[in-house]
C-alpha cells in the first residue's frame, strides 16, 4: 500500500492510501471512510477478500486526522469534494464508497453529491441524520455514547470539557464486539492509536459535531445501491438509525445481523463486499 500527501486548492492537504498505486490494471475502487476516533488506513482484515475479488481500496485520513490539515467546522457533505479530489488526483473516474460507523454518513454524503462517480455505497452501522423525523436520535446507546453526542448538540464548548474528562468506556462493546476486537478486528487499535497519539481529540470533536449538525446533503438524494448493514445489538449507534436511513434511501437494501455489535458486525464486511463487487465490476 502507497501513502502520499495530496495539496488541494484551498491549501490544505490530505494523507492519501491506495492498495492499487502500482498498477494500472483497472480494477474496481472501493473508497474507505473510516470512524471515529480513527485514521484512514483502509480495513486490512478485509484484504484477504478484496483482493479474491480484485477491488482496490483507496482512503485518506479525514481531516484533522493522521497527517490531514484540520478543516474547524467541517461538515459531513464536505467529504464528497475531498474524495472528488484525490479521486481526480488518482486518475479514477467512478467509484464505490464504503464507511463504518462516523464514515458512513461520509459515505453517503459521496453517493448524495457525486451521483455521476459513485456506483455503490456501503455503510456499516452508521448514524442517521441528528433531529431526524420519526427517529429517537439517542434511544439505545451505552451511557458514554449518549454523553459524547449530548455534548456535541450542545455546541464546541460543551464537547470540549466533556473530552477533557471523558475515560474509554468498555460497556459500549458488547462481549461479540470485545471478542472481534481480540481477534481478526485488532486492526482497530491499529487506526485508533495513531488518531489519539498526540493527546489532542480536536478531529474527533470535529467529528461529532458534524454528525450532530446539519449533514449538508439529504440521504434520499442517493441514487445509486445502498448496503445498510448492522447489528441488532451495536450500543455505540443503535440500529435504529439504519432502519430508518433505509427508509428514507430509494435504493437501499437494509441488513440487519442478530447479536452483532458496533465492531463484531465487520465479520460480516466479506458480504457487504461482495454485494459491493457485483455492482462495480464490469
């Protein structure tokens, strides 16, 4: 895997990851938004299938992340110009977007706003739009999940204090997710520690409250497939945020998995990708 820093127009810059940089083989390209707290590596357990199925992934460290310039008050439609960007920068003109947890309100803000590059979206237990219609936006988070976004809807300050204070809090995992996370899913230390290294969470503050902000695009203006995946037991972002973008999405394709939990329900990205390689590759 190639890691390259892009300068965009404005100044700022983006740390660039592309598993395909040494070929020119045309395989399919499947963009990775990744979470929060995380840096943009794209998902290395999942590279074993990808590669059976010859998808190449492409990321970047959102910004503030890893070695991205910080972009303050960004919202969560600005993501579709930074990926058109590195997308021009690359040379690939369509594309497939995939993101786990805060990546895939990212996801879907690419499928929103580049309809005419992006042909499929996967997003992987991720949130609903803050205030949406119909939806109890907090019912069934763990109590530090609730805390950390709480905060943010009450603006930077709040967010602020509440990270200053803020501990790791294990309740949030249920025991699948602390079972992935002791097995194939370790990979998330991998992309947490560096995103936290400097003991400065200003990407993540940025972060939450851009999900709890007006996103900037509607989920219904996505056109192209959508894979919904969840996990009926995920305490981080309660599945109900996927039932009810699958409402709200013309295309989309809701699948919920018993007993998984925010991190466990990655076993099932195998799936999630191969749905995503039938409708990218030629």
């Amino acid at each position: 895997m190639r890691e390259t820093d892009l300068e965009l127009g404005d100044g700022r810059g983006l740390h660039v990851y592309d598993t395909g940089a040494d070929d020119s083989d045309g395989r399919p390209v499947v963009f990775w938004h990744h979470g929060t707290p995380n840096i943009g590596a794209p998902p290395e357990p999942l590279f074993p299938v990808s590669d059976r199925l010859g998808i190449r992934w492409v990321s970047y460290d959102r910004p503030g992340y890893g070695g991205s310039t910080p972009r303050p008050g960004r919202d969560i439609a600005s993501a579709a110009a930074d990926v058109a960007a590195v997308a021009d920068e690359l040379g690939i003109e369509r594309f497939a977007v995939m993101g786990h947890s805060g990546g895939a309100p990212h996801a879907l803000a690419c499928g929103a706003l580049l309809p005419d590059r992006v042909l499929a979206v996967v997003g992987v237990a991720g949130l609903a739009p803050f205030g949406a219609e119909g939806l109890d936006w907090f019912a069934g988070m763990s109590d530090s999940s609730l805390a950390s976004l709480e905060a943010a809807a009450e603006g930077r300050a709040a967010k602020e204090a509440r990270e200053a204070s803020a501990e790791y809090d294990p309740e949030m995992f249920t025991p699948a997710d602390h079972a992935a996370l002791s097995g194939e899913w370790s990979w998330i230390g991998d992309v947490v520690g560096p995103a936290l290294e400097a003991g400065h969470p200003a990407a993540l503050i940025d972060d939450d409250l851009a999900y709890v902000a007006p996103w900037g695009f509607d989920p219904g203006q996505v056109k192209a497939p959508v894979l919904l995946l969840h996990g009926e037991s995920d305490r981080v972002v309660p599945s109900s945020h996927s039932r009810w973008l699958a409402g709200q999405c013309p295309s989309a394709e809701l699948r919920l998995v018993p007993a998984a939990g925010h991190i466990s329900v990655l076993g099932d990205g195998v799936n999630a990708l191969e749905w995503l390689a039938e409708r990218v590759t030629p």
